[in-house]
C-alpha cells in the first residue's frame, strides 16, 4: 500500500553496518521478532519457566501463583486496549519503545524483588510489555513490506517468541536456585538493548492513511465472531500451560529448562506458518493446530514426571502455540485491512480476557484436583475451539 513510507524511517541511517545491507523489510523483521521475543519469551513466559524456584523462595501455594499469573495479564489487557487506541495517532514507534521499556524496568524489579508485593509489581509491569508490542506492528508492516509479502511477515513476526524461549530456557540450564535472579537481570538488559535498536529503525508518526472514525461497531459483527472466540480459547490455553507447565515435567530445574528450550527450538518450526497457511488456507491450519495444542496439553496431563511425555508436548506445543500467533495475526488482517492494528487489538483483547481466566480459575481446580485434571480440562477446551472455524475470506467492512 505505503511501501514508501519506508522514506520516514529516519533512524534507518544509525543501524549497524550489517543490518544496513539487509533490505528493509527484513529489517523490520528481525527487530519485530526480537522485540516480541523479549516481551513475550522473556517477559511473559519467564513466569512460567522460573516458577519453581520463585514457588520455593517465597514460599507461595499454587493457587496464589495462578493468581499471580493472571494478574500478570491484566497489566497486559489494559496496555493492548491502549495501544489499540494510540496506534492510528502516534504510530508505532512510541507504543514498541514503551513496551521495551517496562519489559526493562519491570524484570528488573523482579531480579531485585525483597518480598512477593515487589515481586508481583514486577510481574506485571513486565506483562504490559506484550500488550503494547504486538498489534503496532500491524500497522508497520503495511508501511515498510510490499502488499504480497505483507501476511507471511505477519505471521513469521511472532515466532520471535520460539527465539526468547530458546534464549530462556538455556539460560535457566545455568542459572539454577537463586541465581534465578541473575537470569531476569540479563533479561532486563536484552530488553533494553532491543527497545534502543526499534527505537532507531522504526516508521515515525501516525499512519498516512491517518486515523479513521465510525468503525468501532464493524470488529463486532458476525465474520469475527469465530476469531475472537478462537483468541479467546488460545489466551486460556496458552496461559495455563506457560503458567504450570514446568510443574508437570520431571522434578529439578534442570528438567524444566531442557524442557522450556524444546518448546523453543520446536517452536522456530513457526517460522512456516505464513506458507502453511497459504498453502492449507485458514480454516485447515486452524484445525490442524488445535488438535496439536490438545494432544501436547493431554500428554503433560496423562503423564506428569515422564520425559517422553514431556518430549511430545514440547515438540507439539512449540510451534502450534507460535502458529496459532501468526493465523491470528493473518486472519485479523484479512478482517481488518483498513484498520490493521487496531482491529487486531480487538483481537488480542478477546486473547486477554483468556489469559486472565486460565491461570485464577485452572489454578484453583488444580488445587482441589491436581495439576493433571486441569491439565486435561486444558485440553478439552482446545478440542471444543475445532469447531470454530474462520469465515472464508470474507472481510469485515464498516
């Protein structure tokens, strides 16, 4: 559409030498995949992965790390509603920086946390960041990549997520018992080195097309229904597992680190969504990763403590998780062309409220029926989201 505006980019000058050779739109890429891997991989998930040791630290039952785990998501809820409001005005550019920068400030608290109200202050801080990152960069994209590549960029941008988790879990491999602390303050940095490099490369100011008016009524109707139910259903799915995943895999923190990278390495196999969506079509793709989301969440549940068990759900849920990602973000451009960030805003909002429900309700019922049940009720809830499938190209129009 605006491939042009590429003209606008006016940190492009400053960026290292080697990234200068790269064109843009690859550029583009690699600092939106390493932005949503900090505040996804690092920021979001880190939760999950370090649970273990923060659970013996501090001395928390399971069911108040649920609750924590949720709370963590309500920072991101009011950041994605936010950025979905800002997006057509102020462009990109600010919404990412401020995402880098409370990624960074927010795992630093954590690394420092004296008691668990820090802690949790930390927590989410550092959750908001993946609220503000992901929809702006729909509205990036049309500025920077040329209209036949623009979907599959979409959908490689999330696998950023695989890439942190990588770099997660192989830092938690060396950063065992308290030295968990260490860990979030490189994170903390990561952070902030990304935010400064997005800062430089990024398009500057509102939209061209500039902000429109009258379409809030139009992301409600019937073709984006079945997305939003599916965002919805992905959120608690998603939540759930990050959350008490390493709970169920073979006691020492050893195990789950080898486990968080599994998930990671196999989550880079993401990276094909756009051309498996392509090639499959929306509808397809959405079966085919439900069904691998269940059949990774019923082998943790059926079988706690066994490493194949641990092995097939990392290898299933790594890059099911990072494709439903990128379906999500083609579906909603394909709905929302006019209005690319912040209709995919709305979906990330129906993703939230999921988010927030999984880990405060599942983790209740795991405290009264153990960690496997809620692991298979997990699953049943991916099944029942087979039937909603997407509409057939079918675009929403105010």
């Amino acid at each position: 559409m605006l491939v042009t505006d590429m003209d606008r980019m006016k940190g492009i000058a400053s960026v290292s030498t080697p990234l200068r050779k790269l064109p843009p739109e690859w550029r583009l890429g690699l600092a939106g995949a390493s932005a949503i891997g900090v505040s996804f991989g690092f920021a979001r998930y880190g939760y999950g992965l370090f649970l273990p040791e923060i659970r013996r630290e501090f001395d928390l039952p399971i069911a108040l790390l649920g609750a924590i785990g949720s709370a963590t998501y309500v920072g991101y809820l009011i950041a994605l509603v936010l950025a979905g409001a800002l997006s057509d005005r102020i462009g990109p550019r600010p919404l990412i920086v401020t995402a880098g920068l409370s990624a960074a400030a927010g795992m630093a608290l954590v690394a420092f946390a004296p008691d668990p109200t820090a802690l949790v202050v930390g927590l989410v801080l550092a959750g908001t960041s993946s609220g503000w990152v992901w929809a702006p960069y729909s509205d990036a994209v049309p500025r920077v990549v040329p209209a036949e590549r623009r979907e599959r960029m979409l959908a490689v941008l999330p696998t950023g997520t695989a890439f942190g988790t990588v770099a997660a879990g192989a830092l938690a491999l060396v950063a065992t018992g308290t030295a968990w602390r260490y860990a979030w303050a490189f994170f903390a940095a990561i952070a902030v080195a990304v935010t400064v490099h997005n800062a430089r490369l990024l398009p500057g100011g509102p939209s061209p097309a500039g902000p429109k008016t009258g379409v809030r009524v139009r992301f409600f109707r019937r073709p984006a229904i079945p997305l939003f139910a599916t965002a919805l259903s992905y959120g608690l799915i998603g939540s759930v597992y990050w959350t008490f995943a390493a709970e169920l895999v073979a006691a020492g923190p050893t195990a789950a680190a080898v486990f968080w990278t599994l998930i990671g390495l196999a989550g880079i196999g993401g990276l094909a969504a756009g051309a498996v969506i392509e090639r499959l079509g929306l509808r397809s793709t959405h079966a085919l990763l439900f069904s691998m989301l269940a059949v990774a969440v019923v082998a943790l549940g059926t079988a706690p403590g066994s490493f194949a068990a641990a092995g097939l759900s990392a290898v299933l849920y790594g890059p099911a998780f990072m494709a439903v990602s990128g379906l999500l973000a083609v579906w909603s451009y394909q709905l929302f062309p006019e209005r690319p960030a912040t209709g995919f805003s709305a979906v990330v909002l129906f993703l939230g409220i999921g988010t927030i429900i999984g880990p405060a309700a599942l983790g209740v019922l795991a405290d009264n029926a153990g960690l496997s049940t809620t692991f298979l009720v997990t699953a049943g809830i991916s099944l029942l989201t087979l039937p909603i499938r997407p509409n057939a190209a079918e675009r929403v129009r105010s």
